[in-house]
C-alpha cells in the first residue's frame, strides 16, 4: 500500500484548485495524470521582473515593470482597432495596448489617476514607448510579488502560463515533509538540500544557474529518481534470482551439428557469449541475460545454439520479434541453422488464422513444435506450450518490461535471454537493463567488409542517380530510403510514393515501395521480390530499419538524412555490407545544416562502431530519443538527464547495492524513507518485491 503520507500527490489533477474539465485533460497531456506529476514539470526558463527603470530609461525589447499613473482611456474607434492606456511617472508616459478588450474591464483594472505597478515587455512604436497586453497590473502594494523571477515551463496548447503555474503551486503544496533517504554523508559532500526544499527551490530559479542540471536542487532530484530506478531494478534481480532456474545442460550435440552446418566460423565474441549463456543455463539459477550486438554481428547464431540446447534437454524454446517483417525474417534463418540438427521451427504471428493457427497451437501445445518464434501473438492467452525452458526477446526495447515477464509466464522457471542491435550506451544500458547481466558481440563475421559512408548535399542527386544507375547495371541491389516529414506518416508516405514513381519512371518495374502502413502480407511480398526477385531497387521508409537481411544490397541513399537521429541512421546503413561485396551508403543532406545535425553526419562518415556511435547519440541529443524514439521499454526519466547526470547514475548504483548488503529487507529507518521514494516513482512493483524478500 502507498503510504498515506503521499495521498494528497497521487489526487487526480482535477482535485487541485483552478483545475477544472476543460483544463484537466491538458494538463494530464502535458504532465502526467496526478499532481505529482506536476511537481516533475521542471521549469525551462526564467523571466526576470527585477528591473524597474522609469519610463524614460525603459530599453525596447526588455521586460521590466514599471510604478506608473493612469491618465486617461483611449478607446479604438472599434472593437478591430486597439484600445490604448495613457500611463506616465515623473519622467515620461507610455500607452499599455489592449486588442479585443472590454472597456469596463479595463476601466475597472485601470481606474484613471490611480496608480499601478505594470510588468511586461515594452517596445517603441511611431517614437513611442508602448507596452501591449502587460503580463501583470496590480496595486503598489503588489510589488513585491510582481518584481520577481518568474518561472517559465514547457506548455501545450490550450493551457495558458498563468494557468499553469498556478496548477504546479498547488500540487507543490500538496508535497509532505518526507523521512531522509539519501546517505547522510553523501548529501553533505555533495550540499544537497532535504527533498521538499530542493523540490521547492527547483520550481523558484533565482537565476539562469539554478535551471542547470548541476544545480543542487536539481542534481538532488535527478539522483532520487536514479536511486528509485536502481532499487527497483535491483529489487526485481534479485527476485529473479531467488526463482529457482532449471539446470540445462546437455551434451550439445544439436548444436555441433548446427554449429558444423554453418559457411563460416563463430567469432571470438559470439563464442564468449554461447559460454557465458551456457554456463547461465547449467548454473540452476534463471538466467537474465542481454545480448547486446551491432547490426550484423550474429546474435541470431548466438541465440539459436541456446534454443538447442534447451531443446536437446527436452524442452521448448521461444523467440519474439517486434514486428512481423522481423519475426518472419528470424524464422527463414533460425529453420535454415536448425535444419542440420532436425529441429522443427514453428511461426505464429497475428496473420495465422483458422485451421492453420489452430494447427500450430497444437504443435506448441503437445511439444512437436520445438522452436517457435512469432511476434506479441506469442503471449495471447490461448498460446499455451508444452514446455517452456528459454524465452529469446529481440529488440527488448521494444517491448515492455511487463511483455518480457509474461512470455516467460508461459514456461516454468525459464530462462530470458534479451537481444538488441541498437548499442545502447553504458548508462543507458544500467537504467534500462539494471536487472541483467550483459554479453556483448563486438565484431563483425569475417568477410564482412567497411561500408564506405559518403555526406552529399541534396543538390547533387543527379549525381546520386547516376551512381545508382550504374550500381544496378552492375547487378547489385539498391535501397533508397525517405525521411520522417514533420512525424506525420501522411507526409512520410507522400514522400517515398514520389521518389518511387520518379525512379520508377526512370528505371522501370524493377522499383518496389515498402512502407509502414502496407498490409503485412503485401509487405513481405515487396520484401521476398527485392531478396531474391525482380525487385532491384527498394523505395522504403524507415520500416526497414530493423532485422532486414539482403546480402545482395550493397548500395543505400538516405534522403534528408539530417532528419534522422544518429542511432536510426546507424540501424539503416546495418542493411548494407551483410555480404562479402564493398557497399556504399549516401547520406544526402538539404543545407543550411545545424550544429547537431552536423556533428550526427559527420559521426556517421567517420565511424561504423555502433557503440562509439550510441555514446555520440547520448551526448547529441540525450537519453530520451536515444532509440530514435520513445520507446516502451526504456525507462523515460523526468527529473535526471543522463547525458549530464551519468556520475550520479554510478553513484545511485552502488548506494543501492550497499543498502541491499546492510539492509536486504529495507526494515531500517532508512530502509522505510527508500520504500517511500519507490513508491514516490511509482515503483510499486518494486517494494512488493522488497516485502517478500
């Protein structure tokens, strides 16, 4: 149960004062569905009332606030035209300027010959100083709440900024005295504030200093979340733990036989990591393990010779992709590898339908099925398997955690093991992935060669064309991909259907067209015909970015590859060089080009190490975009940014695994305060996880 001393924070936004229906649901889009989720709502900016010059010495295109006196009422010959103010002070007058206004009111805010303090940004217009619609008129007894610094927060439409401070002040006065959980000498090294000042002085910034993630309130606040992460993360491990595994251990002789079947030999990495899977296998606890590999590293070879493993003990193993492009894809391969050993691979995705869906799920049910690899379809509830030993999820992130945990459902004690071709940067890889050890593929298969990156401008693609005309000439294949336009796939999709009617007008009914909002069977149809078919060169948007295997494409033009983040660019080029032939990839780029977009181009010419280039993403553009997008399964942090808060993520790490040592059941004084901060985070799971020990 919550504690109750945090019940006013999780009160449904409409329980604060001011926030009405109208507001509520804008609020909630913008920040979250309960009050404390105002309270995470950082400011990003301040505006500084401090400067009180008099009228004469008031610079345009400054805020200040000025002490003046009404003197008369000009209304606009019509409601169309302004209403105009005159104010003055001892050394001059301006008009304040009101469009659509309602003289009582105005008469009623600005009685004549009343004086009245008046904030906002002035500007001179026909060689008159003018201020138009002043953020703040008051009596001068109001002063000092005016000529102040005012914070300044991210909106949405519909929601004015008036509004919604007044909102965050309300849920801030809701925020209780909480019991201490940081480590007494932590804090005072670092001069950290208790939580609710640092709560208080994050919403208050003085000046532009205090917005600085290094600032003590706001460093304080990223370290809570970080903290409440790494305990609950820690809490599910060792939970995961403490479920007993099941021993596999066979000879391994299915997977001698795949392993001879294979045109090339294992690297020294894949080899590492089938040892350290195999020893997670055999160890009696449940293994939870994350393959981390770049594009094309062979993770699949990896995860195949587990299955086998598991299926030579007499189990079943199952894998799940995330769409199912990829999880047909996986299952061309892995029935391919199986073959040698006379595996039977089954594939259930949401296309299989009547008899033929019922068929499978019989197999899967009586055992005959060995491997099955699908898409979500795996874990409906009418998938029931005969035994379940080892769930394979690939590109976890994805996925849910909650996703990960209900496959395994579907087996007794089985083992996860978690692949993902999108290197992911050390910090991100504790914040997400905390709760498994990590097997890392770094290097390509031999034969593999360097794809040659090239940065054009967009006016070259004449030139672009040309190269690509004699690319296909050579019998090479050719994927030429769209951007994201604005986050719209109407756009997206606008764009691709031109670009392939415009080659395929110069090249003839060898173009195809694959994108996002085809029908899944037309979609593997356009894709077979580019692998092995007529289809020579591919128009895509970035439905291609993940898992699509032709080795005979050597050659990718990217359009307004400044569009794209650093991590999908990486993922698409990783379609290329799969075979033993040079491939080029083209970045074209429409100028001028900013600073970051820059940078992400010139990473990408100078480097085809997907870890260099995830730490590059993380620097560039921060953790929240790091995958491209926003992805369920990685944790999306409010308060921390790791991109500047990394130190205090290892910090957070290693508080958490020595509280666990001293306090495994968290029944000290400070034990309780840390199950009041999950349960601040909404880590609920987590103190559950706790309580059971």
């Amino acid at each position: 149960m919550r504690p109750q001393s945090l019940f006013p924070l999780f009160a449904p936004l409409t329980a604060l004062p001011g926030v009405g229906p109208r507001v509520g649901p804008l609020l909630e889009k913008l920040a979250g569905e309960h009050a404390v989720d105002l309270c995470w709502h950082l400011p990003t900016g301040i505006v500084d009332r401090r400067h009180a010059p008099h009228i004469a010495d008031a610079e345009p295109g400054r805020i200040v606030t000025l002490t003046v006196t009404v003197e008369r009422h000009l209304p606009g010959a019509s409601r169309r035209h302004p209403y105009r103010v005159r104010c003055a002070d001892d050394t001059g007058f301006l008009h304040l300027v009101f469009f659509h206004a309602r003289r009582d009111y105005l008469e009623k805010l600005l009685p004549v010959g009343a004086e009245r303090i008046v904030s906002g940004r002035v500007e001179r217009f026909n060689a008159e100083i003018q201020m138009v619609h002043p953020d703040h008129v008051a009596a001068p007894d109001d002063l000092d709440a005016i000529q102040a610094v005012e914070p300044v927060y991210p909106l949405t439409a519909g929601v004015m900024p008036k509004v919604l401070r007044r909102a965050i002040r309300a849920a801030l006065d809701r925020a209780p005295e909480l019991p201490e959980w940081l480590d007494p000498a932590y804090q005072a090294r670092q001069g950290w504030p208790a939580w609710k000042p640092a709560l208080e002085s994050a919403h208050a910034p003085a000046d532009e200093a205090d917005l600085a993630p290094s600032s003590p309130a706001r460093a304080r606040l990223a370290y809570d979340e970080l903290l409440a992460n790494q305990l609950a993360l820690a809490l599910v491990r060792r939970r995961q733990r403490r479920l007993s595994g099941r021993p596999i251990a066979p000879e391994g002789m299915l997977r001698a036989k795949a392993e001879a079947a294979l045109p090339f030999a294992l690297t020294g990495s894949q080899q590492t990591a089938g040892a350290e899977i195999r020893k997670d296998l055999a160890s009696g606890d449940r293994m939870m393990r994350l393959l981390q590999g770049d594009v094309g590293s062979g993770k699949t070879v990896v995860a195949l010779m587990a299955m086998l493993d598991a299926v030579e003990a007499g189990a079943q193993a199952a894998l799940m992709a995330p769409t199912e492009i990829l999880a047909r894809q996986h299952f061309a391969t892995i029935s391919r590898l199986a073959a040698p050993a006379g595996v039977e691979v089954q594939l259930l995705t949401g296309r299989e339908k009547g008899a033929s869906r019922t068929g499978i799920l019989e197999a899967i049910a009586d055992g005959r099925a060995r491997i099955v690899v699908g898409t979500h379809a795996l874990f409906q509830d009418d998938v029931v398997f005969a035994d379940l030993a080892l769930a394979v999820v690939d590109e976890q992130h994805r996925f849910g955690v909650e996703q990960r945990v209900s496959l395994a459902a579907k087996g007794q004690r089985t083992h996860i093991l978690v692949m993902t071709a999108t290197p992911i940067p050390r910090t991100l890889t504790l914040t997400a992935y905390g709760d498994m050890d990590v097997s890392l593929l770094t290097e390509k298969p031999a034969g593999r060669k360097p794809v040659d990156t090239r940065v054009l401008p967009a006016s070259r693609l004449e030139d672009v064309r040309a190269g690509v005309a004699r690319a296909l000439d050579r019998g090479t294949k050719v994927y030429w991909v769209c951007p994201l336009v604005e986050e719209s796939e109407q756009s997206d999709l606008a764009a691709a259907e031109e670009r392939h009617a415009e080659l395929k007008a110069a090249f003839g009914p060898r173009v195809g067209l694959v994108h996002g909002r085809m029908k899944g069977r037309d979609k593997d149809a356009v894709m077979a015909a580019f692998a092995g078919g007529d289809i020579d060169l591919l128009v895509a948007t970035t439905v291609i970015e993940v898992g699509v295997d032709v080795p005979a494409a050597t050659v990718m033009v990217i359009e307004h590859a400044e569009r794209f983040g650093l991590a999908q660019l990486h993922q698409l080029r990783g379609r290329i060089g799969r075979g033993s032939d040079a491939s080029t990839c083209i970045l074209l780029y429409t100028p001028p080009l900013g600073e970051t977009a820059r940078a992400r181009l010139e990473v990408m010419r100078d480097t085809e190490d997907g870890f260099r280039i995830a730490e590059e993403d993380l620097r560039l553009r921060g953790a929240g975009e790091i995958l491209g997008t926003r992805q369920s399964g990685m944790p999306t942090f409010r308060l921390a940014d790791l991109a500047h808060h990394a130190e205090l993520l290892a910090a957070a790490r290693d508080d958490v695994n020595l509280i666990l040592e001293r306090d495994p059941d968290l029944s000290s004084p400070r034990g309780a305060a840390l199950r009041t901060l999950l349960y601040l985070f909404e880590r609920d799971a987590a103190v559950r996880y706790a309580r059971s020990g």
